[in-house]
C-alpha cells in the first residue's frame, strides 16, 4: 500500500544487483585466509565494510566491535628498526641498520619539493652512528667536535627534487627520479670542532699534534695521517692526510701477517723499514711496492689498496722499527689554500686521486710566535670543515637517481643510490654511506576515466567515497550543436552532455540570475517550499535522463556523490522512481499542488524532499500540468537540487567526491537563457569559492573573491550564439555554446573536467611550490567539439594540456582559449619556480601516451588513438592519499627494502581503521558488490544478509537453533561478503567472536563453517 511518505523498493536493477549469494567461487575464497581481503598485508581494504541491520539487537552491535577490535589488531605490519609510515597505509619502504629518512609524518617529502625544503640540516640527534658526535684530544687540548650534513634550499633550482621527469640520459625514459641538475649541490658535509682541534707547528710546517687522532667521518673511523700548514701568515694553507681501512695491522720488520678481505687470503710481510727515511717495503701476495712513507698509499694487482699509517724508526737493538698498515686502504686528503676565507676554494682528494665534483673549506686560525712570519712553534686550531659536492652523472650531466622498484614500462632499472649514479662516486668523500631514494609510497589508486565510445562520446568511469563505482554517460557531439563562430566567421561543431536522446544533468538550471528567491519572477513560496512556475524550460530532466547529486562543496572533504536515472512518472499515484547507475531504485511519492495562490492556473506541479541518497535530502519539483494551458510536452519532467543545498542557482553543480577525498568537477556548461545575442560579465555568475586554510570558513578574507570568474571559463564579456537559431535550444543547459575572446574555430565550444585536491589534504596545508595563500590544486583537462561532430581533448599529446592552475580557487580555467592556457608547471602569476605540475612527457617506447603528475601524488594520463579520427583516452590514478618521496640517508651496513613487512623483533607499524567503516544494511543494500563487506546478523535482522540468503521466507528457516553460519560470498568483480549471522542475538555474538579470535581460521574451513556454543567463551566451530 502506497502512502504519501517515502517508499523505498529495492530490486534488481542488470547484473549489478543479480542476487549475490548464488554462486561461491570455491578456490577464490577461504575463511582461512581471513582477515583478507578485508586486511591485506596489514592494510585495510579501500572499500571495506562492517554492516549492521538498522534496527538491530544490541548484541550484533558488540559483535561488529570486536570484529572491528579483531581487525584493528591485524591491520599492523612488523618493520624493522624503523619505517616509513604513510597516510592511508599501502607500500612503505622497510629499513635496517643506521639510516635517516627525509622527511617525517609531519612534514612529507612531496613531489617537487627539494630536500632542504623539508629539512636542510642533519645532525648527531638523528644517527646512531653515520653522523655521531665524539670526542678527539692530543697534548694541545680535548675537543668535542659534531657532523652535519646539509641539503640547499635555492628556489628556482632542482637540489635533490623529487619528480616526474624526462631521464635525457638514459634514452629519453621518463618517470619518477631523484633528480639534482648538474653542478648543484648535491650536499655539504661539516666537521665543527665546539673548542677547536688544536696543534703547535713542527719543523717542516708539520703539525705533529694532530698525527694519529682519531675521527669519525659518516660512519667511517679515520686516522690522521699527516698534517701540515704552508703560505704566509695572512694567508695560510693547511693539508689533512686521513686514513682508514678494512683491516689494521701493525708489524715489524720481517714479520708475516695473514689478513682476509672480502673473502681474499692476503699475506702480508714486511721486507724492510728504513730508520733513516722512515720508510718500508711491503711485499703482499708476492707483489713487492715501492717505497713507502707515513700516508702513502700503493694499489695491488687484484686492486686492493695498502696504505701506511705510521712509522716508528728506531735504531736501538733492543726496540724494533715498527709500521701500521691499513690493508683495504682509503684515504682522504683535505686541502685549504687560504684559511682566512670560509668560501669553497679547496680541494678534495680521495686515494690520492682530485675531486673536481668536490670543494673544501677549512675554517682554522694561526697564533704567530712573534716572528711575524708562519713558522715553527706557531699554533694552529681547527675549527671546521666543510666539503660540498655537486652533481655530476656518470652518464650526461643531470643527476636522476632511479627508484628501485619502477613502474612504466620503459622505466630503467635502478638500486636507488646516488652513489652509483655519479661520474666520480669517491666524490661522496668517504665510502660506505648513500643517499637513497626507494619512490613514493603507495597508498593505493581510485581511478577516474574518460573513455571514448566511437568518434563522438565520452563515458566517464569514477569511484566515489563510499567505494562505489559508476560508469555514466558524459559527453556527446551527435551533430544537434551547430553555431555561428563569434570570432571566426564560420560554423563550429559543438556538443552536450549525455546524448541527443537522453542528457546527463549535473548543473541546476539557469532558473533567474541570482537565484531562487521568495516572490521573484519565476517562483512563487507556498509554505517555505518554492515552486518554479511559469518557465517551462525550468524543467529540464526528462524520463530516461541521467543525473548526478551529490553533497560535496569545494571545502568538504567527506560526501556522498550518486549517478542515478530517472526511470518512471505516475502521476495518477504521485509517484517518481529512479535508478542508480551502480545498482538499485527507489520510488518516491510527491506532494501534488494545484493551482498556486490563483496567480499560475495552469500550472500544477509536485515536489518532494524525500529523495534520499546515501543518507542525504534532494527536493525535487516535478512538472505535472494536466490540461488547460500550460506546457504539455513538458509534463512529467523534473528538476532537482542537485548538490542539496536547498535551493536552485544557476551556478549550483553536483561536485563529485572521490576515493582519496579528491573533489571531480564535471564541467562549466554554460545557457544563455534568452533569445538573441546576449552578453554575460563574469560578474553574472559567482564563483565557488575553497576554504582555503582549512578553517571551516569560505567568507572570511582567506577565500573572498578568490576568482570572481564563471564556470564556463570565461573571463570579461563573453558571446552567446544561438543554437540552431532557435530561443528553445538555447535554453537547454546541457548543450555547451561557451565562447571566449580567443576561441578558434576548432576550440570555441568545450567543456573542463576539474580534478581538485584541497589545502586541507596536504601535509603542509597547501601545495608545495604554491605561494603561502595555501590554495588548493586543480587540475584541469579541456574537451573541445571538432569537426564532422567529433569530440576529442584539446592538444596534442606535446600541448599544455591539462593544465594545473593555481590562481583560481573556483572549479573554472582562468580562460577558454589554447592561447590563454598558461603552461604545465606554472601557476597564473607565471612563475616557473612555483611548479604544481610535472609533465606531460610521452615514453620512449609509447609517443601516444603522454603523462603527466601533480605534486599530490596524481598520475595523469593522455592518450591519442592511432585513427586521427578516435577521442583521446584519459585517465588519472589519484591516489587515496598524498603520496610521499621516501628518500634516506644510509650509513654502513644499513638496508632499505621496499615492503610492508620486516623481520621478527622489529616494531609494529599499526594501519588505522578509517573512520565510517560500521555502515547500516540501508547505507549499502542497493550497492553491496562494490563493498568487501562483513555482514553481522541474519535475514531477519540485516536486510543485507536477506539478499546474500536469497530473501528467505520464513527469515531464519536456513538457521537451527543455537547455530551462527559464517559464510563467504564471491561476487563477479572480486569483491566479498562475509556473512556472521546466528539464530540468535547471542549465536551471531558468538559467531563474530569466533571469526574476530581466529577460531575460525584455524579450524581450517574453505567457505562455511558452524559455530555453537553454550556462552561467549565455549564455542565450538564445526567446518562444512
């Protein structure tokens, strides 16, 4: 029995809503490997679900708590002695060892943003080792000295840049690198003596004092071999000879020592030292070397290095000459030619080998004697030392490290290191240290799609926030869009949403400029509730149209976005019914009023608040004019408030809300809505404005007039052409007549799908490379009409398109025009330092597909068909997340491991469980396939368990008493059902207790299993 209140008929609707506890896909599914697929690997799944029947027993409530208690516990990944944690969870990278990540969960490492950005400094407080502070003393004195390493920070320049790139030395491959541009510091690495390493100068300018102190250079210990200083004394000069090896031997003459490395035997004899030269010959596996004095160095045969530490001559007979050896030699030289000055003038020596790549600064002082001259007795303090290396590639010039695990198919294989991308690795001054770079996190992909369907159509695929996807009709050029040229003087192909035949809606009408408003023009308030009368294009979706509604605004970031149609009007019954385009309908009455106040007699129309929509209000007026004068051929349309906000406006669009909490503005289509040439100024229509610092404000003076623009892109007066010269397809909102000053023929009709990311959602509160106003990113991609009513992408795969504009804080472009377009990378002030966007760039291996990303982390993609004649395809992979650079400085025998998995002992990285799991049966019946779902209760209680159980009749017939099934359902898109459903309150507890406890996992049941019991503690699982 019908009433005038809602009534919801949930049926089946295609193979979306074909009964899904038919078939169980027997190998695909197990309850042994649960908590997957609602856990994987420690994540929880994207679209996951724990349902609940709306009105159900306290007791199936507790039993989605400890599921929930029960998953929580296994959404944890053990990693090693740290990890790189991300939003949203998905791969990390796994660390071992003493290692140092750039950036942390409160400042990410963005696409784009360079390494000093996020921190230019490193110190002891960040390294178990590689950067340790110590102590160093000699007869002179003690002296605390600190290590830092340093990362620039110049704007306009790529230091160490995370980012989409051309890699011109590796075959023109493109993807995501580390990349530095040649001779820009790659770091600079300091030495600070707090007290000063002190030494009295020695005959020969020796500095004695300092010989045989020990230092520790980013994870690796070193001797001072020879010091020494020369020059005059307003501008001395100081040289540091540095040694350290894999093995340290000390010997004298005629001893033999057998020393391994890296699995090589090596014997080790000393032939002679010299106490007059203080010199001595080795003999190593046979190979004898030259003669050798403290800090020289000789290289084997196999290439192994030997360097010689010290010398102790002695020509007593009862105390031998003895020598140290380093055998696996490196050693470092650090030369300043002028103490006084701190600039970078010095050299950099490595196995007695110049670092060109290298400079030196050494901050010391000299205290003279008296003489006035440098000489003997002279006294020397050290207070720093600074070594900046610059990039230089092995191969070309610019530095692009590769990621280990690349994605593209062309992507080249890399290790991650810097190191092994430099022409000169010693120029990293000491080995056994790295800069590596492991690509970004992946917080996992919702996907939107622009799909072509023939020459003339466009289908758009999304997923919105509740995890459903839709696949709608978008745009079409069918040859009905056909108009004079303002600017060119000829005919230009324009097009519409939907089709010829049935539009898609997802702009309100142009209903009067400023809006619905009590006793206006158009409109007449009965009650609080407004009626559009006496405009007959005010009804503008038709039986079979699609349309979108959605609560989303430009400063929400959690909303619910549905595609639905409009299926049926029985006026007799007062009754609407709809479909959504993922699965289910619904029917609504509405309340018919006839004859408004006496002034429109003939126009009878309905409304009704009550098309609900995941949870939220739509009003609806329908046109239900039954005789008399007025317009009959409009009978049975309807209009709607498509973003349910409560009224109509012109400039009111359903903006789509996306997994990831991306925003998806679908366009600016544009009416006129008169008859002849009309001029419309940007001020006409209001621009959305962002809530641009997040603070749940949009009027105060961090949003006002951010972009006083139309969505229709059009900046200034602009021209309004007529349709087919006739006043009533020029009232047809779906059509797109948008010209702009600028236009060519061939672009003059378009239409821009925005991808927006708000401030909110980046780490920092805004972009990185954006000016600090904190706006939002929007991404944009422009469809034009073109000829013999073909619809395509504007550009060619090489063209600024999509464009990233970071001056609007409306959904619009800043104008229509190709000419207008500012370039990728460069907001409208034109500034390349302030680059949002990285791309496009077409793989070597594939000139159709050009890509292009944001630094949120989105992929976008374009590709041109081989038939000139087909659409392009567009895609973007917009992450559930911001994905974040995981970039890390390495120390010694420190790992980096891609995963989200370490070894046993290592700490539990824990993956929240989203906030909006828990949902009631009518939040997700009419959309169950799209969910990985957990079902608590049975048929009588959960209307989603009645559907899984084909609708049972009586309700609780499949279940004896004091029994729970726990049952696994496949669907056809791999999705799954996971039912826990008892003949009971308390046989559906225990059930879930048992699932939530891992009873049933290790029971070993493949699809079914029973469970009974007499309390919450003595359950017994029996398998199918």
């Amino acid at each position: 029995m019908k009433t005038a209140n809602v009534i919801k008929k949930m049926v089946a609707v295609g193979t979306g809503l074909a009964m899904v506890g038919a078939t169980i896909l027997g190998a695909s599914a197990s309850l042994g490997d649960y908590p997957s697929p609602f856990i994987k690997n420690g994540v929880p799944a994207s679209n996951l679900a724990l349902v609940v029947g709306e009105n159900a027993a306290a007791m199936d409530v507790i039993g989605v708590n400890d599921l929930l208690q029960g998953l929580q516990k296994d959404a944890t990944v053990s990693v090693a002695s740290s990890t790189a944690v991300t939003k949203g969870g998905g791969k990390v990278a796994v660390l071992g060892g003493d290692n140092i990540e750039i950036g942390s969960s409160g400042d990410f490492l963005e696409l784009g943003e360079r390494l000093g950005a996020v921190r230019d400094t490193f110190g002891s407080g960040d390294s178990n080792g590689g950067l340790k502070s110590d102590t160093t003393s000699n007869a002179r004195g003690v002296t605390k000295y600190n290590q830092f390493l340093k990362f620039a920070n110049d704007v306009g320049l790529s230091e160490g840049t995370p980012q989409f790139a051309r890699n011109t030395n590796r075959g023109d491959q493109v993807g995501v690198y580390l990349k530095w541009d040649s001779q820009q510091p790659l770091f600079t690495y300091q030495l600070v003596f707090e007290q000063g390493m002190k030494s009295k100068v020695y005959t020969g300018l020796k500095l004695r004092d300092l010989q045989s102190q020990t230092l520790s250079l980013l994870g690796n210990t070193m001797s001072i071999v020879n010091a020494d200083v020369g020059g005059a004394l307003a501008t001395p000069s100081l040289s540091l000879d540095l040694m350290s090896g894999a093995a340290r031997i000390t010997m004298s003459e005629g001893d033999t020592k057998e020393v391994t490395l890296d699995d090589k035997k090596l014997s080790v004899s000393v032939n002679a030292i010299s106490e007059t030269a203080a010199s001595v010959i080795l003999n190593i596996n046979g190979y004898q070397t030259r003669e050798l004095f403290k800090g020289d160095t000789d290289r084997l045969p196999d290439g192994t290095q030997i360097g010689v530490s010290d010398i102790v001559a002695s020509a007593k007979s009862t105390q031998k000459s003895i020598v140290v050896v380093y055998v696996g030699a490196n050693k470092l030289t650090l030369k300043d030619t002028n103490l006084g000055n701190d600039s970078l003038g010095g050299k950099l020596e490595v196995d007695n080998s110049n670092q060109p790549d290298a400079t030196v600064a050494i901050s010391a002082s000299v205290t003279d004697n008296g003489d006035a001259a440098l000489g003997v007795n002279d006294d020397v303090q050290i207070n720093s030392i600074s070594v900046t290396t610059k990039a230089n590639s092995k191969v070309g010039s610019d530095v692009y490290v590769t990621p280990k695990n690349a994605a593209l198919k062309d992507y080249p294989t890399g290790d991650g290191s810097l190191r092994s991308q430099l022409r000169r690795e010693e120029s990293m001054i000491v080995p056994g240290w790295d800069i590596y770079f492991d690509g970004l996190t992946d917080p996992g992909n919702t996907w939107v799609k622009l799909l072509p369907s023939g020459n003339n159509k466009y289908r758009l695929q999304f997923t919105n926030q509740e995890g459903t996807t839709y696949d709608m009709p978008y745009l079409s050029a069918d040859g009905e869009v056909d108009r004079a040229d303002a600017f060119g003087g000829g005919t230009v192909n324009g097009f519409m949403s939907g089709d010829k035949n049935y539009r898609t809606h997802w702009r309100e009408p142009n209903v009067i400029a400023a809006g619905i408003t009590a006793g206006a023009a158009n409109f007449s308030n009965n009650n609080s509730v407004f009626f559009p009368v006496g405009v007959s294009n005010d009804f503008v979706i038709a039986l079979n149209e699609y349309f979108v509604v959605s609560d989303c605004t430009t400063s929400k970031t959690s909303c619910n976005s549905h595609v639905l149609r409009y299926d049926n009007f029985d006026s007799t019954n007062h009754v609407l019914s709809f479909s959504d385009l993922a699965g289910g309908s619904l029917d609504i009455t509405y309340t018919f009023v006839d004859d408004i106040g006496g002034n429109f007699s003939d126009a009878d129309f309905g409304y009704s608040d009550n098309l609900i929509v995941g949870g939220k209000s739509y009003r609806v007026w329908v046109s239900d004019d039954a005789a008399g004068g007025g317009n009959l051929s409009n009978r049975g349309k309807i209009v709607i408030d498509l973003n349910g906000n409560g009224a109509l406006s012109s400039n009111d669009q359903a903006i789509i809300g996306l997994q990831g909490l991306g925003l998806l503005s679908l366009g600016a289509y544009c009416d006129a809505k008169a008859t002849g040439v009309v001029g419309i100024t940007a001020d006409d229509l209001s621009a959305y404005r962002f809530d641009v610092n997040g603070d749940g404000n949009v009027s105060d003076n961090n949003g006002t007039n951010q972009s006083k623009r139309d969505d229709c892109g059009v900046v200034g007066a602009a021209v309004w052409p007529l349709l087919n010269g006739t006043s009533t397809d020029e009232y047809d909102a779906t059509k797109f007549p948008t010209v702009a000053a600028g236009s060519t023929a061939s672009e003059a009709a378009n239409n821009f799908l925005g991808i927006g990311t708000l401030s909110q959602q980046f780490d920092e509160g805004f972009p990185q490379g954006s000016s600090a106003t904190g706006l939002p990113l929007v991404t944009y991609v422009q469809i034009v009409g073109r000829s013999s009513n073909q619809l395509g992408i504007s550009g060619s795969v090489t063209r600024s398109l999509p464009v990233a504009l970071m001056g609007s804080s409306a959904f619009a472009p800043a104008a229509a025009s190709g000419a207008g377009m500012y370039p990728l990378g460069q907001p409208n002030n034109g500034t390349p330092s302030n680059a949002t966007f990285q791309g496009p760039e077409s793989p070597s291996s594939d000139s159709n597909l050009a890509i292009s990303w944001t630094t949120y982390g989105a992929e976008h993609s374009i590709r041109t068909s081989s038939n000139s004649n087909n659409p392009e395809t567009y895609t973007v992979a917009y992450p559930l997340a911001e994905r974040r650079a995981q970039v890390f400085i390495t120390f010694g025998q420190s790992s980096v491991s891609s995963g989200a998995s370490g070894g046993a002992g290592g700490n539990q990285q824990v993956n929240a469980l989203p906030i909006g799991v828990s949902k009631l049966d009518s939040e997700v019946l009419s959309t169950v396939t799209q969910w990985n779902a957990i079902v608590v209760g049975g048929p009588c209680a959960n209307k989603v368990a009645a559907k899984l159980m084909n609708n049972p009749e009586p309700c609780d017939k499949d279940f004896p008493e004091n029994k729970a099934l726990v049952k696994l359902f496949d669907h056809s898109n791999g999705n799954m059902a996971l039912l826990v459903a008892g003949q009971s309150a308390l046989n559906t507890r225990q059930a879930a207790r048992a699932v939530a406890t891992g009873q049933i996992r290790s029971a070993g049941a493949k699809n079914e299993a029973w469970v009974t019991g007499t309390s919450l503690t003595e359950v017994t699982v029996h398998t199918a």
